[in-house]
C-alpha cells in the first residue's frame, strides 16, 4: 500500500462505525444543457424489450429459452454457466422475440415482444425481517433480483456465498446530466423500507446510505431505518459509491463490500410486498439534443424509442444516444435498449466534424476542464457538448491532470501503468482493489493524452480475477 493510502486509513480509524460528513474537494462538475425537468411521464408500453449480457462484467451467459417461447415476468432468459443459481430473469411477460448474437457468438441481447397484458411469475409474498439470510438470497436468485447487488473489488455480480463487510447505497448522483434520485423515489418509502430489511440479513455490516449535505434529501431517505446515513457533498464524483466507500470504509485486500442502486432496492422491496418482479422504475431522458427532457416511468430494459419518438431537435448531426451519463454510460442505437443498472437515457451530438484551428481560436463556446478556452469567464455557463476527441491518441506521461478529479489517496497514472505492464504487485499497492471504471472516468475525460482510461481499469480488473480469482 502507498503512503498516502496508510495515511488516509489512520486518519479515519476513529470515525470507521460512525455517521460521517464528507467533503469532496477534488473533482469536478461538467454544466451541460438538457437537463430534465421534473415532470413525471409514464412512458407506453414498449414494443420490445431486452436483457443483455454485456451489462454483466465477468458473465458466462448460458440461455434458458429459446425464440419463439413464451414467458412470465420473472422467468429465467439465461443464467451464469459458473454460478448457475444466478439467474437473469425477464422485466415483462411475452415472447422471446430475437436472441440477438454478435462475434464469435457472443450473446448480446435477449429480446421480449411483451403481451398486451402482463403476467407475473408469483413468488411468493413475505416480511424480509422475519426471513432468514438463505431464504432471502433464494427468493432474489429465483426472481433474477440477485444481480442487483454488485461487489467490490472489481465491480462485478457478487457471489451469494459471500458476506460482506458493508453495503453501500448512494443516495445521490452528480454526473452530468444526473436523474435527481430524490424526485426519482418519491412516495416509495414502503418498498425502500422493505429492500433494505432485506438488505440487513444479508450483512452482519453497517448497511451505509450517502445523501447529499448540499440540500435537504427525501423522506424517502432521511427517515429509512436500520442504515447509517452519511452526507457527501462536492463535485463529481462525489455521488460515486465508489469514491464514497473510499472515503468511508476503505477496501483492503481481502475485504468484501457490496453496493445497490437505491431505485434497485425499490424494486428489491417490492419483491416482498407484491411477491412479484416489477422492475418498474423512473428514469431520466435528458441532453441537449432533446426537446423536452423529463422523467419517464418505465421497465428494465425498455426500447427508448417510445422515449425520443417526436422528442428530438431537428438537426443536420448525427446523434450519439447514450444508455446512462455521458461519462460512463454505453453507446446504444436509436431503437436501442436501456440498460439493466442505468437510470437515464442521454442524447447528444456525435461530434464527428472539424475544426480549423479549434485549439488556437478563444473558444468562449467551449468547456475546458483546464483554463485552455476563455469560457472560464463565465462560470455559470452550460454548454452543448458533443463526443468529438478533438485530437489523436498522445505520449502517457504524468501531468498532474487526474489528481485534480480523483477524490481518493492513489496514484492514478502509476495505477494505469501497472496494469499495462501487467504488474500485478503493483496494480495491488496502487490500488486496483478500490477502483471501477466510473471512479476514473473524469481521469479520462481531463486526460490530454486521449488514454481509454476506463478500459484500461477494466482490463486490470479481469487480470486480477483471472489470477487472483
């Protein structure tokens, strides 16, 4: 471990255990235009909708149907060959439409034509609090609920053997463009409540929920029982869960922490009350080439096209459409699919057109991480910003660029280097234990070399589960 890593952890040694206040001072927010407005609109019934492997770091996907089959809402699409109690369950019932394929095979996409009405695979209603641990991992292995819960290290499903130290649920998010997740979970406090009494027979841990001290947070939040409520406030990234356990509980080697969209524990609640998957949630469409962003009532896995039908500016780019935030989120494409952890469908320009001389000119248009553009003048300024690198793949030499946008005490360039020497020693003391790809996504975003910075983490990560397990 680095110097400023064993620092860090004496300097919190006391407060491990205790509610905490953060304040995140490295960082930074990107103003964009299209934020959405805070009107809910529940969205039709897609015409289709999909699970798909490819959202599942480290998944050996193995199908359970095949096309042409009918199934329920909360029947098995596919399951992991190597842990094949976890399931990946439909959001609605219908046909299987398309099992969509890609290179070599590759499972990409389970695609389901809903029914008109919708039936539910019934498992059954129950009080998690008077449930054991066992029968509550079963009901959410059965019900493809368990996938919810990711672990670090390494920002994968987590095994239903494990027992974490923590759980940690951010209560809040600052990408740009962010859903706000207090509007998102208004007046769901019974099922919120019902998720994290679930929750609690998972750990003997503390169940940790991060809300920003910035404003006055939901009721939703402020009053759930048996959590331990820290505030956060800062730039981004200081609604990452990751930055948050960083500077909460930090993850040594060994250590096990598990994390949960707090829209997941509603629908995890809901399992409980309803005894069904209903995998109905709130969402944000949002960015600068839509007409009217707003908040959408859909399901998992849900076409956008209903979403951006009749909703987009008229313009002569193309259009890049984006499955989550700008900075993390993946590329998908006009009929594409909302993935299974994402809360926010973005739309922006694609940005593949050229600048003569767009470096040298003032750029009071433009927004510089850096104080490159005279942009800076105008501090509260959005900007309408497209996905153009503005420039070709450079020397990786160390500027000092990520420290200024990482909240956390490691070496993030060292940490790059490491992993591309696959040195696995050093991947470990410069801290790979703690880091998913979202944590450095600004690193790539200030980068001025044009390094894959987020890949680059994520192929470190599969060399340390391949060797280390």
């Amino acid at each position: 471990m680095n110097v400023y890593f064993f620092k860090f952890v004496e300097r919190n040694k006391k407060v491990n255990g205790m509610p905490k206040t953060v304040k995140i001072r490295r960082g930074l927010n990107i103003p964009m235009f299209g934020e959405a407005e805070k009107i809910f609109t529940r969205a039709d019934q897609a015409e289709f909708y999909a699970v798909k492997p490819t959202d599942f770091h480290g998944l050996t996907p193995k199908l359970s149907v095949k096309e042409g089959d009918m199934v329920k809402a909360g029947d098995s699409l596919f399951f992991d060959k190597y842990h094949p109690e976890i399931q990946f369950t439909s959001p609605v019932s219908g046909e299987i439409y398309l099992i969509k394929r890609g290179e070599r095979r590759k499972l990409l996409e389970v695609v389901v034509k809903p029914d008109a009405e919708q039936v539910y695979t019934d498992f059954g209603l129950a009080n998690p609090n008077s449930l054991t641990r066992e029968e509550v991992v079963e009901k959410m292995l059965k019900s493809g609920l368990w996938p919810i819960i990711k672990q670090r290290p390494y920002a994968v499903v987590a095994k239903p053997t494990d027992t974490p130290k923590a759980i940690f649920i951010s209560g809040f998010d600052t990408s740009p463009l962010a859903p706000d997740i207090d509007f998102a979970v208004k007046d769901e406090s019974d099922a919120f409540q019902a998720g994290i009494d679930a929750l609690k027979k998972l750990t003997a841990g503390t169940i940790h929920l991060n809300l920003n001290a910035e404003y006055l947070s939901s009721s939703v939040f402020s009053n759930a029982k048996g959590v331990q409520i820290n505030q956060f406030s800062g730039p981004h990234p200081a609604g990452n869960v990751g930055i948050q356990i960083h500077h909460i509980d930090p993850i040594f080697k060994g250590d096990i922490v598990w994390t949960v969209n707090p829209l997941d524990v509603i629908i995890l609640g809901r399992l409980f009350i309803k005894g069904i998957y209903d995998a109905t949630k709130v969402i944000a469409l949002a960015g600068s080439e839509v007409k009217k962003p707003r908040y959408f009532i859909v399901k998992t896995g849900a076409s956008i096209v209903d979403l951006v039908k009749d909703n987009l500016k008229q313009s002569t780019e193309k259009l890049r459409f984006i499955s989550g935030n700008v900075l993390t989120g993946s590329r998908i494409p006009e009929n594409g699919f909302l993935g299974f952890y994402d809360n926010m469908v973005t739309v922006i320009p694609e940005g593949n057109h050229y600048e003569f001389v767009g470096w040298a000119a003032p750029g009071f248009g433009k927004f510089s991480a850096s104080r490159t553009f005279f942009s800076w003048l105008i501090p509260r300024r959005k900007y309408k910003l497209h996905t153009n690198f503005n420039g070709g793949e450079r020397a990786y030499v160390i500027t000092g660029q990520y420290e200024k946008v990482l909240p956390m005490d490691i070496f993030p360039v060292h940490l790059i280097k490491s992993i591309l020497a696959k040195d696995i020693d050093k991947m470990e003391s410069f801290g790979i234990y703690e880091v998913a790809e979202e944590d450095m996504a600004l690193c790539e975003y200030v980068c001025t070399s044009k390094t894959e910075v987020q890949a680059i983490i994520r192929e470190g990560i599969e060399l340390m589960i391949k060797e280390l397990g």
